[in-house]
C-alpha cells in the first residue's frame, strides 16, 4: 500500500486540503489577520471540524496580548489539563523564557480542592492566582476553572495576560465560555459546547510556530 510518511508531508497536505475545503464550502469567510487565520486553520486540523470557522472568536484585540505575553517572555502559562500541557511544543516555550505548569495532579491542590469543596481545576487557578508575573490561562476541559477566573479577577485578586476558554462538555461549558466571552478578558473562546484539551494546545502552537521558526 502507498501512503505518505514523512509527517510534515501529511501536514502540508491536510493544510492544503483544508484550504480546498473553505474555498469551496465557505467562500466568504474572512479572517481578520494572519494569526487568526493560521489559529483556526491549525484547530480545524486538529478536530477536523469546520465548524470553528464560526465557533472560534477571539475578544478584546487577543491577538495583540498574546504576541506581547510571548515575546516579553518571563511569564508563564497554566494549563488545566496535563494533556493540553503536554500537546504544547515547549522547545519553543523555552526559547521565549516562557514558563509553563498545571496543577491538576499537584497532591496539595487536590487537599485544597477537598478541604474547601471546590473542584482541582479551581484549586489550582487560586494557586495560579498567587503566583508572580504575567499569567496566561489555558483551559480545555474544565469550566469550573473559567468560573473561578472571571471571579477571581471581578475581585481583583487575579490579572491574567489572556486566557484560551475552550473546555469541552454539557454540564457548564457552553456556559463558562460565554461569560468568559462577554467579560472584558482578551480571550479565544470556542463557543458552544465543543472543545477540548487538544484544540487549546493547537491554539497556543498555531501561534508559536506564527513567532518562533518550529522546532520538532
């Protein structure tokens, strides 16, 4: 059987043909800038599913704070999930001094988390919340921990650089992310409730590979 192997190869090609697929199915979209472009060009071919053409928006010029947060560097980025963390090409990340943690398997946080009722994800956003330094949030699984952010900045007490509110699910997502849209936080939100922990690491990439030459 033939088939592609080299694997930039299959991913010049699937880019290609998402392209094919716009033009064809949706000829009147219109990005508002490369990096928005390449964002929802690299979500698509993450999830195969053309329909973060329209679900996808980016609020309060997002775009702009995150290169700033990039290429300032000494800032850092927290994750829900070990899995968006984990899809995040940190060559890259360590280029531009940027640091990255999540928390969710932190045994102290699991305490908290137990001794104030709340879920992990949220523990560890109030963990996040005291540490020094921009701060970008990156949240593809637990809406919880949208809630505790908008709460946390309403109070004051948390000032996040930007956040990726794309967690996935029924039971508050759909919710979350629209507060999180309608709040005055620079934010990508995928709205509705489609999401997950890979399409928050394709964001964060689509946008490191846009400011940085990739590294494998």
């Amino acid at each position: 059987m033939d088939y592609i192997r080299d694997p930039q190869l299959i991913e010049s090609k699937s880019f290609t043909i998402i392209q094919r697929i716009i033009d064809q199915d949706f000829p009147d979209f219109v990005y508002s800038c490369p990096e928005e472009e390449m964002i929802i060009k690299r979500v698509i071919h993450t999830s195969a599913d053309f329909d973060y053409l329209k679900n996808l928006v980016f609020t309060n010029d997002v775009i702009t704070e995150l290169k700033d947060f990039f290429l300032t560097g000494n800032g850092t980025i927290f994750t829900d999930t070990t899995m968006a963390l984990s899809g995040i090409n940190k060559r890259v990340l360590d280029k531009l001094t940027i640091r990255y943690e999540c928390y969710i398997a932190d045994p102290k946080i699991s305490e908290q988390a137990k001794s104030k009722g709340m879920t992990r994800s949220m523990a560890g956003i109030e963990h996040a919340a005291k540490k020094d330094g921009p701060k970008l949030f990156v949240i593809g699984n637990a809406p919880t921990a949208i809630f505790k952010l908008l709460e946390l900045i309403e109070k004051g007490e948390l000032d996040a650089a930007a956040v990726i509110g794309v967690p996935v699910g029924f039971v508050g997502a759909a919710e979350s992310k629209e507060a999180l849209f309608e709040s005055d936080v620079p934010a990508i939100v995928a709205r509705g409730r489609k999401g997950g922990s890979n399409v928050a690491a394709a964001i964060i990439n689509a946008l490191l590979y846009q400011l940085v030459e990739r590294e494998n």
